[in-house]
C-alpha cells in the first residue's frame, strides 16, 4: 500500500490551510517548505500555519516588542516575551 504525500500544488489556498490545521508539526514544516519553493502563496506562508504575516514580513511571536539599545539608544530591535530577541535567519531584527 502506497501512502499519498499531501503535494500543496494541487491544492487552494483555503483547502491548504484546512488540511495543515490537523496536521502535525513536522508536516506543517514540510507542506510549508513545499509552497516556499513552489508556488509561494501569501495565504498559505502568510495565513495561520506559515512563518510570514498578511504582509510578507516574517511573523512575530505573541508578546513581541520593540527595544531600544541601552545606553546609546541608537538602534531598536525586537524581543520575545521572554526578553531574548527576535531572530530571522539567525540575525536579530532591528528596526529602523
């Protein structure tokens, strides 16, 4: 017996999303991986499962914020709710 991959191709938007809400956290991965090298939809990257907000800007946890550098304050970044910051590719985020 065969078992079929979930291949996000031959699937909308809307019947993506649906079927990455059951799936779990490796295959979430995977069918995200998929439609990043595929078609790239911002409603499957940037809807409730991917990594990217409604705009195409990766996604913040909940409770992130903006901090500015101590003493200097010349540069901003973003922190977690647990204080440590926001990491994009391993970087941190600064912002403007």
């Amino acid at each position: 017996m065969t078992v079929e991959t979930f291949d996000p191709r031959e699937h909308t938007v809307e019947d993506v999303n649906a079927y990455l809400e059951d799936a779990d956290p490796a295959e979430v991965q995977r069918v995200l991986a998929a439609e990043e090298t595929g078609q790239a939809r911002k409603g499957i990257l940037g809807g409730p499962h991917g990594a990217l907000g409604a705009d195409g800007v990766p996604a913040l946890p909940e409770g992130a914020e903006v901090v500015t550098s101590q003493p200097t304050g010349l540069w901003r970044m973003l922190v977690g709710p647990d204080g440590e910051p926001v990491l994009v590719d391993g970087n941190p985020v600064r912002v403007g």
